[in-house]
C-alpha cells in the first residue's frame, strides 16, 4: 500500500508550545527532571542498541506512571525469536537485535500498570509483540542524526557553521519564535525556550557526507543535518528529502496509518529519536504537526515532561474515541452470533427461498485476532443527546488514505433493533457547499426521492466536550508565525456516522437484468434528486449504485451532493468522470456530468462481467491519466473520447443482445452530444443529420430520457426471455423479477412517438457520421460548464 509522505506536515513548532497546546494536562504534578539520558546514545550497528538503555531510564525515573513501556516487534518476528529462546534455555529477550523491524514503531506504550516488587532487569530485557489495537504511543528510534525526516530553518546556515571538527560552536537554536506565539487553542500561556546542544562530533557514528572544500585545501564534512537530494537541499520546507530523512518518514506514515486503522482515534502521538536530536508529531485525519528538534541528551527536562504529561492525559486527550469502548462478553457474543448466521445465508446463496447476494469483503468482519477487538460504538439518533449502541469489528472495506475522509464501512449489530445493519463511518470536510450525508439524506426523503437508502439514525459525532469531533491541525496551517511552514493544503474535517440497511454493490447482480434494473432505479434517483430537490449526486460510481435484499436498485452515498445551482469544480470518482471533467478540471459540475458517469458505470460494469471475452486491456482507458504540463493538474478523458468515436465498443459483443442494444444507442447519444457540444463538424451540408445531432445533444442532458432509455431496454430482455421460454423447454427458472414501471413513468411529458421510417433515417445518419473520415475533436480541453 503507497501512503502519502509529502505534503501533509506542518512546521517545526516550539516544543514547550506542542506540550501546552496538545498536552496540558499534569502540568504541575511533573516530578523534578533528572534524567541522563546519555547511555541512549548508540555505541553499536544497530538502532535497537538505544532501546534498552531508553527502557531503563524511563523505568527508573518512573516517567510513564501506569503505561508499559516496551521494545516492540512484529508477532511473526517475536514468536521466532520466543521459539529460538525456549530452544536455548534463554528466558530473556537478546540485548543487540541485529535487525529493524519497520513493520511496527521501535518502541510503544500501553495501558498496563507497573507492577511494583519485580525484577526490574527481567521487566525490562521482556520485549512484547506490538498491537496496533493496544498501542497509545509510538516511539520511533534511529541511530544517525541524518536520518531525521524533516528540517529547520536554520539547517543550511547551521551545516555551514558547524563542521565536524570536534569543535563546539556557540549555541545556535534549530528555531526562533516571537516572545509571545499564537496558539488556535489560546493556552500558550509561557514558553520555555529549548536551546538544543549544538553538534558534537560522536566518534561511534559514521562520516558525514563531504562537504566544502577549506581554505586549506582539505574537504572539511558539514554539519549531517546538512545532506542533499538530487532536487536541491530542503526543496520542501518541512520534509528532509535525503534518502534516510524519506524512508523514516514514510515509517512514521506508515505506523500511523496502521494505528489509526485498528483503534477509533481523533487523533495520535509519536515520539522521533534520531541519534540525540528528538520531536513530538501529533497526527489527525487533515495532516500533521511537528515540533522543531531538540536535544534530549543535553536538555532532556522537556522529553521528561513529555513523557510525565502523556501518563497523565485522559484518554480522549491521548487521542481516542470519547463514543467507542470495548464491547462486553454479551455484546460480542450476540455479534458474533448474528454475523455467523449473515455469512452462513449468504455462502449458502439463498434465505428464505430468495436469492442471497455475496457483500464482498464481509468474511472478515469476524477477524479473530487480538489486533481487530470486537468495539461498542454510540451513534447519534434524530433527537438530541439520544444514542444507540452499536457492536462492531473488523471494518470489510476501509480507504487507503490516511489522511481526508478515511470511510470504513462496517457490518454492524443493532443493540436496540437486534440485527445487523450497515455503519458508515468517516470525515466530513466541512465546506460550506457541501452538506453532512445524514442531512442530505432527510432533506430527499422530506420531497420524496425514490431507490436512495432509508437513514435508519446517524450524525456528526458528538466528543466528550459536547462539541462536534473535528480535526486540527489546519488551524495551525492558518497561523501567522514563522515556524510555521507547510507544503500542500489542509482542511477541517468533522467526524460523520451514517447508519442504513445492508446493501450490496452493483457488481453483485444476479445477471444482466438485475444489472440494468439497478441502474435504471439510480437513474430514477438521479431524476427525481434534481427536478424535484434540485439536488446533483456528483459522484456516481460502481460501489455508489447498489441493490437491496429484493434486487432494486439504491443509489448510496451522497456525501458529495450539493445544489444544482451551486458552482463545485473537480468532485466525483476518477474512473467514471465525464469527458469535460476530466479534460477541464475547472468546469462546474453539471447534470450531464452525472448522467455521463452513469453510463461509464454501465460501461465499466459490461466489459467486466458481460463482455464475451476478456477485455481487461481495453477497461485501462477508465484510469489514464496525464498532467498538464502548463499547469501540473491531473487531466485525463482522451481514451474515453477514442471510445466514443471510434469502434471500439461497437466491436466488442455481451452476453445480453440486451445490453449490447442499450451500450450502442447510449454510445451513440453521446457522439451527437459532443459533436454539438465541440461545434467544429460542418453539419450544415446535412439537415437531417444536423437534427438528429441537436436532437440528442438535448436527450443526453435530460434524465427522464436516460429513464425512459433504460425502461425499453429492459421490456426487450424480458420479451426476448419469455419468447425463449416459450420455444426452449425450461428445466430452472430463474428467480422472478421485480416489478418493473412503466417505460415512461418517470417522464413528466410523453415524447412525440416517431415512425419506423423516421428511425431508419436516423440511425442510417448516425452510422454514417462515424465513417473513418469524419473530422472530430481530440481534446475537450476548452469547454466550460
């Protein structure tokens, strides 16, 4: 999995203002420092050569009351070596493993009190498998000094005074701060000023990389903060962009994603240790804040009353879910039991004497492993201060991203209702236009949009403050001080749960018809959502149309809905973007733009599941991509525009004459949309054609036409199917289908019927008009909604 490393880190703050503003609590119970942390400085290969050493002085200063502090490993990594000690009569942990283990942070603290009267050498050498489900902090160790991931201000000047010659220069601090910094929080109400040590020559640690040459004649070797990439030193602000300053950081990244994914978090702590330099990074779903560097040998009363103020922070300070705890026996028992039974009917195919669909991804709901624990979660109902409990586990889907919304969807127990439903659970950005999915959700339900899920309760969620759970470190992105120095952008994100019945993705129809039936229904949506509520879905996507339990279809998550009339640029799944969007990232979003990504969902879907032979190659048009060299955007669309100009779907041949009617006439509205839409085809020689063109520009615009479209598909699949039945002894029926409307039903005006030989005409104009010699566009890139 690739995790973002760049873009997503805010600083270097003060570090005496990183406690004060995210760890205030304990101030004034922290004990008098005394630390010496000198034997933490690595005399060996290895970066777990700092661990023990570490371990002991927290220990013996009692810095973490009531956490266990431990060196971790990997499960697999500590069960080989737990079977090597038991083999060798060893009962202790090695003293110098010779390996890092970056699946896991170097060191963690979790809950677990000391227990006092042991021996302290054996509690100590004891390492533990790492949890990601227990952990609360993660320490993060390397040896060198060149391995820290992010920079100062100072650093370049710093590299230049400082040279490795054993000579201390004066004192030079990594940062500056005015007497009296800004805080979003407004606790700043002292600051300790941290002046780091300045470079001492370690005869242990490896040579700097060269440097400059002296006056001399002699290279002297620069300052290891000093190291270079290819692009420059400190191109990036924040991110050193050395080979060691990366990979340490796309650990960091990593371990925090693995964090956030296995416990219900706001938000998380991590402590940097590069050689004798250390940070603080606190991370939330919008980005991360990090302290400047600082010199714990030299100066280690501020990581003492960091590690003092930790041990004493509530839990919700610490960063985790004031609405989630640990399920009771009972609760995961009555989980369990119900999952169990959900999976056994749908292996079995049938429930009831129906067809039971497959929910891709459900058989991991009941992970058994310590590191997914079975969880109650408290979600909001319509009336203020009123909750329901909800029993979950293993999320069966979760985004990639550790930052922005960060959905995971959940097969969940109802305490109250007594059976499984379906949780969504993810970050809102709060923009002013866009709404919270729940109250999307009521306001179609209040003008009576069809086939959208039932809101069974949900809502922004509701922390131990009584204030919404939001992120924020974008506030410190908005700060006028100069350690504050970012590269990317950072929104506010507020914590959302959405509660509905279990559906299924469209990817799970039974055969074409219930494909298409799905499709129509979300059309039906589509057009109701905006004649009636005015209201654009704006992300139409294969996991978004789906199905109920009886094979209807549900257009799902309209978490990036918005007004018809409201200007939102560059929002919806890339894979089914339109051809304008994609071209013209600036255009405003549209009907047409949804109604478009309709049938590229169609599209994407046949080729997939009812295309008679593999077309995988071909399905790669969906996901190409290139960057506008004029700009750096993302833009795309060119091989989308090759498919509906040129043969390439009309050559492929399904599985349901069907379906392969409705792809060609769909295909073909389009062509005469963006014929029209380019204006640069001489259409004037050819009245008629010229007709037809303007005549399904206006169609594809329209949602009752793609209705209507979808409705006569489906009347001819199942003429042809009863025809077939009538000619072909039948040995199974098929499950019988839904009740299907009337073709027109949803159209608010019945169309002017047209002869058969008016449709000849047409079609005979339009198969002409893709003859190889036709001139067209090969790039949309000038269109504007």
């Amino acid at each position: 999995m690739a995790y973002p490393t760049e873009g997503c880190f805010i600083g270097t703050m003060l570090p005496q203002s990183f406690l004060d503003d995210f760890l205030s609590e304990g101030v004034n119970l922290a004990p008098t420092p005394g630390a010496d942390f000198t034997k933490v400085l690595p005399g060996g290969d290895v970066t777990h050569d700092m661990c023990m050493p570490f371990v002991r002085v927290v220990q013996k200063h009692e810095l973490l009351p009531g956490l266990r502090l431990f060196v971790a490993r990997t499960k697999k990594r500590w069960n080989e070596e737990k079977t090597s000690r038991a083999q060798d009569g060893d009962q202790e942990m090695p003293g110098a493993a010779k390996a890092t283990f970056d699946l896991c942070p170097t060191m963690a603290a979790r809950k677990e009190p000391t227990v006092r009267g042991q021996n302290k050498k054996k509690s100590t050498n004891i390492a533990e498998y790492y949890n990601f489900a227990t952990s609360l902090l993660g320490i993060e160790l390397r040896r060198t000094p060149e391995a820290d991931p992010f920079t100062e201000p100072e650093d370049y000047e710093l590299s230049r005074a400082s040279p490795l010659s054993g000579q201390a220069p004066d004192l030079p601090p990594p940062v500056s701060s005015k007497a009296n910094p800004v805080s979003p929080l407004s606790i700043s109400q002292r600051l300790r000023r941290v002046s780091p040590a300045p470079y001492r020559h370690d005869d242990t640690l490896p040579a700097a990389a060269p440097g400059e040459h002296t006056q001399d004649g002699q290279q002297s070797q620069l300052h290891p903060f000093s190291q270079t990439s290819s692009t420059g030193p400190f191109r990036n602000p924040v991110e050193r962009e050395t080979e060691a300053g990366t990979e340490f950081r796309r650990s960091l990244v990593s371990h925090a994603h693995a964090q956030f994914a296995r416990q219900h978090r706001t938000h998380f702590f991590q402590l940097i240790l590069a050689n004798r330099w250390a940070r603080f990074v606190r991370w939330d779903r919008s980005g991360a804040v990090v302290s400047s560097r600082f010199d714990y040998v030299h100066e280690p009363a501020i990581l003492c009353e960091f590690l003092w103020r930790f041990a004493h922070l509530s839990d919700q300070k610490r960063g985790l879910d004031s609405t989630v705890s640990l399920a009771s026996r009972q609760e995961t028992s009555l989980f369990e039991d119900a999952v169990k039974a959900f999976l056994s009917d749908m292996k079995a195919s049938s429930k009831d004497g129906r067809p039971m669909r497959h929910l891709p991804g459900a058989e991991i709901t009941l992970d058994p492993s310590e590191t997914y624990p079975t969880w109650s979660v408290q979600v909001s109902t319509e009336n203020p201060g009123e909750y329901t409990g909800l029993i979950v586990r293993r999320p069966f889907t979760v985004h990639s991203s550790l930052l922005g919304r960060a959905t995971r969807a959940y097969i969940a127990y109802d305490l109250r209702e007594r059976r499984l439903v379906f949780l969504k659970d993810a970050w809102r950005i709060d923009h002013p236009k866009l709404q919270a999915e729940s109250t999307t959700y009521r306001y179609l339900k209040q003008h009576e949009v069809p086939f959208i899920p039932e809101l069974l309760y949900g809502g922004d969620v509701i922390g131990s403050n009584n204030k919404p759970q939001q992120t924020l470190s974008q506030a410190y992105a908005d700060l006028d001080e100069e350690w504050c120095r970012y590269e990317g952008s950072f929104e506010r994100y507020i914590h959302h749960r959405v509660v509905q019945d279990v559906a299924y993705p469209l990817g799970s129809a039974l055969d074409e018809r219930e494909f298409l039936q799905a499709i129509h229904d979300s059309l039906c949506a589509i057009s109701s959502a905006y004649d009636v509520a005015g209201v654009l879905h704006r992300d139409l996507s294969m996991e978004n149309i789906m199905l109920d339990t009886k094979g209807r279809g549900i257009l799902n998550d309209w978490d990036h809905a918005g007004n018809k009339d409201s200007r939102a640029r560059g929002i919806g799944t890339w894979r089914f973007m339109s051809l304008c969007l994609l071209e013209n990232p600036t255009k405003i979003h549209d009907v047409a733009d949804d109604l478009e990504s309709v049938f590229w969902v169609m599209t994407y879907g046949s080729l997939k599941r009812f295309a008679r032979s593999n077309q995988a190659q071909l399905m790669r048009f969906f996901d190409y991509q290139t960057v506008d060299p004029e700009n750096g955007q993302k833009v795309g669309g060119q091989l989308k525009e090759g498919c509906i100009f040129g043969p390439r779907l009309r050559n492929i041949a399904f599985t349901s004459d069907s379906l392969q009617d409705l792809i060609h006439k769909a295909k073909l509205t389009w062509f005469g949309y963006y014929t029209i839409l380019q204006g640069n085809m001489d259409l004037d020689s050819s009245p008629l054609t010229k007709g037809i063109m303007l005549e399904q520009h206006e169609q594809a615009k329209r949602p009752a036409f793609w209705v209507d479209l979808f409705a006569k598909a489906l009347h001819a699949h199942d003429a042809r199917q009863l025809a077939a039945e009538q000619t072909t002894p039948v040995l199974t029926k098929a499950p019988e289908a839904p009740t299907l409307p009337s073709p027109r039903s949803w159209l608010k005006e019945d169309q002017p019927e047209t002869s058969a030989q008016e449709n000849n005409n047409k079609r005979k104009a339009c198969d002409d008009l893709q003859e190889p010699g036709v001139r067209r566009s090969k790039r949309l890139k000038g269109l504007r909604g």
